[in-house]
C-alpha cells in the first residue's frame, strides 16, 4: 500500500523537519517529519548530528503508513471515503497515534454516530486544541465539510 501524495504533503507541512533531533513538547526524542525516536534509532544516530536524508525520508514513509492504515479504518467505520477527510484524520492519527480513539472515546463515538456538532465541540474543549491549535481546528474543519456534505448546516 502507498500513502497518496496529498497525504504525504500535509504531513510534511504540519510536522515541519529537523535532521538533527530534538525533544518534543513531550520530552521525547525526534527527528525528521515528527518521528518519535527508539533506543535503536538513537544508539544508531545519535542525538548531536544530523540524520541522513534518506533515514529521514523513510521513517516518514513507515510512519506515515501506519497513520494512513489506521484512518482508513477509522474512515470505514465513521463509513466517510472522502480523500480529503482522510489526509486530515491520517495527520490526526501521526499527531497523536493510532489510539487516539482511546485517548478521546466521546470524541471517537460522536464521530462514529455522526454527532459533529458534538465531536466539534469536544475536540475544542481538548487539551490538543490548547497545545496545537492548527491541528485541531484543521480536524474540526474537516468534520465541517463533513456535516456539510451530508446535509447538515
């Protein structure tokens, strides 16, 4: 399987890069497009010196993957095919991981029920909205086009 293109895109627009790691807002080892570092990358690389591009380029291709698999699967079962969704719920599932449905379950159930007024109004209560209000908003956005493309106001 491939991550489209648009994907790609906005993940690389919404991560920013850096070749040589850094801490996360988390105290959390990073480095390319928002790759969060193992042991094995960091006794491989090191944390003073960048990384080569190639490294960087395919931990964005595997970590991407994944969050593009996960919001496929997240996407069937909201039952929305919309691309354009899916880019965003893709950065939303790199951003947080593949269990952030864990992490906000009212959030995961209103979308699953098509409550968006009310998964809007969770994720703008959220802690995420405080840290990254970027992302935030631009997965509210999404569940707007949403609600408007099926019907609602």
């Amino acid at each position: 399987m491939t991550v489209p293109q648009s994907t790609i895109e906005l993940l690389k627009l919404r991560e920013g890069f850096r070749s040589i790691p850094y801490k996360d807002t988390l105290g959390k080892w990073t480095a390319g497009y928002g790759h969060l570092m193992s042991q094995s990358d960091i006794a491989q690389y090191g944390l003073k010196k960048a990384i080569p591009q190639h490294v960087l380029e395919a931990w964005l291709q595997a970590d991407s993957l994944d969050a593009y698999q996960a919001a496929l699967s997240q996407a069937q079962a909201m039952r929305v095919s919309d691309p354009r969704f899916i880019d965003v719920l893709t950065s939303v599932n790199f951003q947080l991981g593949t269990a952030w449905t864990r992490k906000f379950p009212k959030t995961w159930a209103a979308l699953v029920a098509k409550r968006y007024d009310e998964a809007i109004a969770n994720i703008g209560m959220s802690l995420w909205m405080k840290q990254t209000p970027v992302r935030a908003k631009e997965f509210q956005a999404a569940i707007q086009r949403l609600r408007k493309a099926q019907g609602g106001p």
